[in-house]
C-alpha cells in the first residue's frame, strides 16, 4: 500500500497494480543492455553539468565520479549532491559505499575465472556437472555451461519463474531478499521448457546460478570467496559481498525520486547484483586492468575481457568500440536506490566509474559513455500534438507532456510512467504491454487517446488541460513550524488494500519534512504553504489541520478526494 491507495476504487485499482508492477521491474532490472536513444550526437555534454541537474531536479542525491584518461598520473575526481538528508556533504572517494548493482556480474565472472585459472571449474563445464545433487528435470537446462550463463547465452529467464512463490512473501522494497537456495533448488527441478533458445537475451538468474556454483564449489559462501579471491588481492578493502550493511557506517542512503530507500539483500542472487564499493575501490579495479602482470588475480582480469560468441559480449562485461576505434568493457548497474556505470579501455589505458543514489540508470549510463564515444542525446521529437489532457472515467484523467525529450504520462494520483515511441502516434512501455494510440484531427493535434494495458482498453477524449495536474510550486516557510507535524497519523483503509491498519509517519530532518506509510519508502514533501506540502514523485498533496488550541489533529491526503487521518500520539 502506497500513498496511491487513496486512489479511487476500479480504474485505480487496475492502474495501481500496473503501476507497482512497473516500479518493480524497474527494480529487478538491475542493468540494462546498450544505451541507445533517437536523436542527433552532440560532442558537448559536460558530466558534471548534467548530473548536477539530475540532482538540482531531485533524480539524483549524491554522485561520485573517478576518471584516468591514457594512463595519467592525474586522476579526475568530481563529487556533487549530499550523502543523505541528515548529512548533507559531499561522498567521500575512498570511505562512501555504495551499492553497484549489476556491475557485479564482471566481478562474479571473474571470480569464476580465479577458480578456472586453478583447474577447479572449467568454463564449459555445465550446471549439472557443477551441482551433481540437484535432479534436473530438464536435459537441456542440466547441459547449460558456465560460459553461456556468463555470457547471457544460456536460454534461462531473467528471474526464475518461481521468484514470486517464495514460502516468505516477497517485498518489492527488497525483491531478492527471500528467495533463497531451496526455492532455486526447487526451481531447477521443476523447470521444464520446451526448447531453449542459445541466444543473447539478458539474466539475472545466470549470474545467480554463477556465484552460487562458486560458493557450492568452495564450500563457503560468495561473500567469502569474493574477498579472499578478488578483494584482498587487489587491496579493494572497502568493498564487500555480504548482505549486510550493519557495519557500514559510510553507506550512501539509497535515492529515488525524493524517496529514501533502503538497501536490498540478493540472498542466493548474490552474484546478480549484492557488491557495494567505493570509488577509490573501483578506481583500483580499474587500474588492475592495465597490468601485465602473470599472477593469478590480472590474469584472470585479463582473461574475461576475451570476447566470446559475439563481438559485444565478454565475460561479465558488455564491449563496444570507442570513437578512437579501441574496444571499451563496460557495465551499469542499477538496484532500489542505486544507479552506477564502470567502463575501461585497456589499449588506452583509461577507465571511468559513477556512482549516485538513485535509480536514473539511463541517464547515468548515458553520461558515462560520453567519456568515450558521442552519445545520442535524448530526442527532440516534437511531441506537442499529442501534449494534453484525456478523460478515462469520471474524476479520472491522463495529463500527456513532453518530459527530458520523452513522453510521460501521468493518472490524476498517480505516479508519472516514460513511454517509448514505437511507431507513427503509438508509445509503448513494452515490458508491461501499456500502450498509448493517439488519433490525430485534421488540424494535426491528437483528439483521442486509445489507452490500453492487461485487462484495460479505453478511448480517452481529450478535454481541457483544466482537468489535468497542474504545476506545484515549492515555498519558502520557517522551517520550526515542521516540529509541529512530527508525529503518527492513522490512515483510513480503502476496502482493497491487503492490510488492516496504515499509519503515516512523519518526521523532520533539519528543514525538511518526510512522509512514510506503512510498509512503503520514506517520501520527502515540498511546502506550499506552512500547512500545505506535495509530492514530486506523486499527484499528491497533504494539510495539516490544527484543533481549536491551535494543535495539530491530524493530515488531510489529496489524492482522489480527501482522506482525513487524525492524530495518532504526541508530536516526538
């Protein structure tokens, strides 16, 4: 339950779970493949200047970026944003973690690859050679290699097909994090396709099943082997492979769209995503990339950057070719909170790595390649004939705007959604089968929206932008008044939602005011007056109402109606 379950019964409904279910493949994405957008190059984007408009826009909080360019013995630094609400400096290059997500992959592929390098597995060994107690169900998922799992090549899904059905529900605010070895056990021993394709197509799984052969071979766990392996011997002493983040007092505080997120734990998915490192950690990786050393460790660096079945593809890393036609090995990574991108050339000798809390992995990866390649800007299509207002039902509308050079929509309450320009007038988020048709009148503006998603088809009129969400803008108020708020209110329960009680919790951290309900992240809300504030992330505003001795009574929500939710206990 989000603060979107204020929203209106069955329209919303049907929106609400599209739209969580877009929130969380998101989420579960992890990285994504080539960066690649419609537009003209352009040679002069400055990283700086635009991440710290990704930051002064609230997409991003806080980046780190370390670069060497030709083996210089000068290393470009460049941090931006603030660590976390509460402490508002600058990340440090070596102490601030954060979490890298799919830049993992490389690590876990060349975790593999110390253990190739010992004759203690092989890179075409298969899964079932790897794991002789588990009864595979299916020839042809038992004969899957190691290198097709490194590779994207093995024909698995992205995630097991029983990544849901955990005996511990799971949380989208930490997808991973309880589904562990039996349910992957039980999940080779049940998954019985009919043909897998030996093509390229993008899994987490893979990865998975990779690091936990390592941890089976070794008899010990993943985190484990990642330190003894990879970061003791290139002295990376401030990056770790455990789940736990108890003992890091450093951690960057997870980012998105104003909200606070927490971190994930991968459980047996640790070689999917779970690392987290500094930069100066990072930078080091980086610079073990152009040694010739003959020890285990740079060998087997050396080793994985080999290109494979296809000329894009190596072990872990993703390769692409510079504008000075030398090959770059490079990866993004994206979890809850974090968005990351390392790249190296080895000819040249250079390297980069970015690390932000947030969840702009597109962008992020965007900014990273244009240290070696122009980037395709984002588009400048003309969107306007279709910008404007369209009724779903009554109370019920979709503002359509052009947005960063996409199109976003957005539901009266809900959260804004990106959709991809597939064809003549037709946008889609194709992951999620939404699709926006627009028919165009004679004077070349859109008169209709055919919207439809699972379950939903619509013919949405445009009306006036009257009826659509307006622009909010943020004041100036003295921030002491925000003590007055800190507190517990209890939220009304719509009919569908699945719990039984919603409290919103609001705190003060310095000048700013957050907002969280039950079993949702920590939103952070704009004043537009002393007693009235909006989300940015949501179509959404809160009031505070005071009682007759001038004490708070409780928090009016705006969202689909009013929802009054009193005051629970006395401000803290």
């Amino acid at each position: 339950m989000s603060i979107e379950g204020f929203s209106q019964p069955s329209m919303d409904k049907s929106m609400n779970s599209a739209i969580k279910s877009f929130l969380l493949f998101i989420c579960l994405m992890l990285s994504s493949s080539v960066f690649t957008v419609e537009s003209g190059y352009d040679n002069e984007i400055s990283m700086k200047t635009e991440i710290q408009q990704l930051i002064d826009d609230h997409r991003v909080r806080t980046a780190i970026v370390m670069s060497i360019e030709n083996d210089s013995s000068e290393l470009g630094i460049v941090k931006l944003g603030e660590i976390s609400d509460s402490r508002r400096e600058l990340p440090d290059e070596n102490s601030t973690v954060f979490e890298i997500g799919s830049i993992t992959k490389v690590f876990t592929a060349l975790l593999v690859q110390t253990l190739v390098d010992d004759d203690l597995l092989h890179w075409d060994d298969t899964i079932s050679e790897c794991l002789p107690d588990i009864e595979f169900v299916n020839e042809a998922v038992a004969s899957v290699t190691l290198r097709e799992l490194a590779t994207h090549r093995s024909g698995l899904p992205r995630l097991p097909n029983n990544f849901t059905d955990t005996e511990v529900p799971g949380n989208a605010m930490d997808p991973y994090a309880n589904y562990g070895e039996q349910d992957l056990v039980a999940f080779f021993e049940s998954f019985d396709p009919p043909e897998l394709k030996k093509e390229h197509a993008y899994s987490n799984l893979g990865f998975a099943i990779l690091g936990y052969i390592v941890a089976k071979t070794l008899d010990t766990s993943y985190a484990e082997a990642m330190n003894q392996r990879v970061f003791q011997p290139l002295e990376m002493n401030n990056s770790t492979a455990l789940d736990s983040v108890k003992d890091v007092a450093d951690l960057a505080a997870g980012y998105s769209n104003t909200a606070n997120m927490g971190t994930w734990n991968f459980n047996v998915h640790a070689g999917a995503g779970v690392i987290r490192s500094t930069a100066r950690d990072m930078y080091k990786f980086i610079r073990a990339n152009f040694i010739e050393s003959e020890d285990v460790i740079h060998h087997s660096i050396r080793s994985i950057r080999e290109l494979q079945y296809e000329s894009n593809q190596a072990l872990g890393w993703i390769s692409e070719a510079s504008d000075q036609e030398t090959t770059i090995f490079w990866h993004n990574g994206q979890t809850g909170g974090y968005a990351s991108f390392l790249a190296i050339d080895p000819e040249a000798k250079s390297g980069w790595v970015i690390l932000t809390t947030s969840t702009e992995s597109a962008a992020i990866t965007r900014i990273g390649a244009s240290f070696y390649r122009e980037v395709v800007l984002p588009n400048s299509a003309d969107f306007s004939p279709y910008v404007g207002v369209y009724k779903l039902a009554e109370d019920q509308y979709m503002t359509i705007s052009s947005k960063d050079g996409n199109l976003q929509i957005q539901v009266t309450g809900q959260r804004p959604i990106v959709l991809a320009h597939t064809e003549d007038h037709v946008f889609e988020l194709q992951a999620l089968s939404l699709k926006a048709d627009f028919e165009l009148g004679e004077d070349g503006t859109a008169t209709t929206l055919k919207w439809s998603q699972p379950g939903v088809s619509i013919d949405a009129e445009r009306v006036d932008d009257s009826f659509g969400i307006g622009t909010r803008e943020e004041a100036s108020i003295d921030p002491e008044v925000l003590t007055e708020y800190v507190g517990q209110y209890q939220v009304p329960v719509p009919e569908f939602a699945p719990v039984k009680q919603l409290i919103a919790t609001v705190k003060r951290v310095q000048d700013r005011l957050f907002v969280q309900v039950t079993g949702e992240p920590e939103f952070r809300v704009f004043p537009m007056s002393p007693t009235r504030f909006f989300y940015k992330v949501i179509d959404a505003e809160i009031e505070f109402q005071k009682d007759d001795n001038g004490a708070v009574s409780g928090v009016v929500f705006h969202q689909g109606g009013e929802h009054f939710a009193p005051r629970i206990n006395d401000k803290e």
